[in-house]
C-alpha cells in the first residue's frame, strides 16, 4: 500500500490565501500566481492548481460581484458592465 506525502496544509492554505488577496486588491493575478511559486520555493508546483482557483475565484468576486452589490444592481447587469469594460480596453 502506497502513502501519499504528507503536505503542510496550513502554509498551504495561507499561501492560497494571501494571493488571491493581493490578485483581487491590486488586480494583478498572473503576478500573484508567479509571486507565490517563487515565495514557497518554487521547486513544489504542487500548489499551482489550488491556486490558479483561488485567484480565479477572488477575482471574480471583486470585479463582478461586489460592484453590483455596493451599486445595488444585479449580477447581470454588472458582468454586462465589466464586459463593456473589456471591450473598451481592446
């Protein structure tokens, strides 16, 4: 019978966190991705996954669903806001 490795869940967890703070604060995610890799000695890409969601997640909860919520319109009507956003930046 084969054990898996056993990993630092909380470091782990902190990592995760702290990046997809600093990709929804400063709108930065490809850079928290980089940062984080390197930060936890970027020879375990085990964490890469987890925090490709995590960012992904924090994100989308700071682009699409707080402005709708702080502004009182639906969700909708914000993702259609953010997408005409985009579109005036190409």
């Amino acid at each position: 019978m084969t054990t898996l490795p056993r990993h630092d869940c909380w470091n782990f967890g902190h990592v995760v966190g702290a990046s997809s703070m600093l990709a929804a604060n400063c709108g930065v995610p490809v850079t928290s991705v980089v940062l984080a890799v390197e930060l936890a000695g970027g020879s375990s890409y085990e964490a890469t996954l987890p925090l490709i969601i995590g960012i992904a997640l924090a994100t989308y909860i700071s682009s699409v669903l707080l402005p709708g919520l702080f502004e009182g319109i639906s969700r909708e009507d914000s993702l259609k806001r953010y997408e005409q956003q985009a579109e005036d930046l190409v």
